[in-house]
C-alpha cells in the first residue's frame, strides 16, 4: 500500500504476493544432494568456469522458489517472449483474477459463526457505549 493506505496498486499486491511465496520457500529449507550440488556439472566443466548456460542450472534454478512474476530465463530468451516486466506480468494476472476468479462461497455454519461472532462485538459495543 502506499500513502498510508489511500492508494492501492492491484498490480504491486501480486508483486509483493510473489516475493513473500519465494521467502515461505526459502523458509523450508534447500535439499542437499549430489544433483542440487551439481558435482556432475562440477567435474564436467571445471571449477571456475561457466554454469549459468548448464542444463542443470536451469533444472534447478526452480528449488529454491518458482516466482510467477520473476523471469529467470535467459535475456535473449525473456525478449523473444515480449519482453514484459513484472508490472505487466502482474498486470496481466490482475486482468485474468478480475476476469475468471470465482468466490466460493462461505459455508452456512462458519457463516453462522461468524455472524454470532459480529453480533457479539455488537452487543459489548452498544453496552459499553450507553
């Protein structure tokens, strides 16, 4: 949010959505083994050289967190596909939620609760208020 609140970009609450999923999956820990260490990739092309343009960089580039925003392909690669920033990738999710999302309704019993819940506060307020 920004301006205290008086101002909301849709777009940067998908931004900020995408950021704070990347963290809970950092949160859980990296799998260490023979593969996510790259020791094949290791021997193979020697320590000190190139392992961006791997195979198995790309594999597991994703382990850590899988951004839906982010593009972590390759700049000739992300240019081919259009070029888009974050903010029009984001964008694009906004216009799709807002187009095809459906709400679920709430369940009558946790509606009920709810409801109790509300009227509760209701009440206290409306006691302490006279």
């Amino acid at each position: 949010m920004l301006e205290l609140g008086q101002t909301f970009s849709m777009e940067q609450l998908v931004i900020d959505n995408d950021i704070i999923e990347m963290e809970k999956k950092s949160m859980e820990g990296v799998l260490i083994n023979d593969e996510t260490l790259a020791i094949d990739a290791i021997k193979q092309i020697g320590v000190g050289n190139d392992f961006l343009a791997h195979p198995s960089t790309m594999n597991n580039i994703d382990l850590a967190s899988d951004p839906m925003i982010f593009d972590r392909n390759m700049i000739g690669d992300w240019k081919a596909a259009g070029s888009k920033s974050a903010v029009d990738v984001a964008h694009d999710i906004v216009l799709d939620v807002m187009k095809n999302h459906v709400v679920a309704p709430i369940p009558e019993d946790v509606l009920k609760v709810m409801k109790s819940i509300v009227k509760k506060a209701d009440d206290e307020f409306n006691k302490n208020k006279g």
